[in-house]
C-alpha cells in the first residue's frame, strides 16, 4: 500500500485490524464521522485522516468486524448474506421513497420488516427461555 494511504488503510493492510477486531480497536486507529445502524449491523465511513475524508466503510455485526472496503479495494467480508440481503433492501427501499414517494407506506413495511430480521437473527443463536 502507498505511503500516502490514511492510517486506516494502512492498519488493514498490514493485519493490525482485520476481521474480528472490536470497534476499540478500529476507534483506536480511525475516526469514523458517520454511521448507519442496522440492528445487529453497524456500518462505519467517512473516516477522517490528514489526508482529507477516507472513502472507507467497515461493516461490524455483534460489535465485530466483519468486512472493509476502501474506494478501489476490499479487505475482507464475512459479513453473513442474509445480513448483506436485508440491508441492501432497506436501501433500495429508501431510495426508491425519493422516486416514489406514494409508495411510502409499502416501503416503510418492507423496511421495519427487515430490521425486525436483523435484530431478531441474534436470538436463533440463543438458548429458548425454559
């Protein structure tokens, strides 16, 4: 990687973050300023660094990270598919409510449904109460 990379490129590059790390980890090396929470899934960008705003996200589920992507380049992704497939769905979802707007309704349906599948994927792990 190139000399001139932000420090968060440059910590994935060379294995200091990588997949798995903690969000302390990742705050210890870069500053996110924006954020999109998704139940479990809390995806982070805009990154801050000398170099001006770094065109970086990085994808953490249950406080892990779980991929990293620069403008030209992906780290890594483990990110599980039905996680990826409910959040491109709200997505669309929203910006589709900009073309259409009659359609909100619908829309908004679509969207509390699939955050209610990423926030309640924690629980299929889980021990049933007795």
């Amino acid at each position: 990687m190139r000399e001139e990379a932000s420090p968060l490129k440059l910590a994935l590059d060379q294995g200091i973050l990588r997949q798995g790390s903690s969000i302390e980890e990742l705050l210890a090396v870069a500053t996110p300023r924006s954020r999109q929470e998704f139940g479990r899934c809390v995806i982070y960008y805009n990154f801050d660094s000398d170099l001006g705003k770094d065109r970086a996200s990085v994808w953490m589920v249950d406080g892990k990270m779980t991929a990293a992507y620069s403008s030209n380049w992906q780290f890594f992704d483990s990110t599980p598919p039905e996680i990826k497939t409910s959040i491109s769905r709200i997505g669309r979802g929203r910006i589709r409510v900009g073309y259409f707007p009659h359609e909100i309704q619908e829309l908004r349906e679509i969207e509390e449904a699939e955050m209610a599948k990423l926030k309640g994927q924690v629980m299929k792990d889980a021990v049933p109460p007795k």
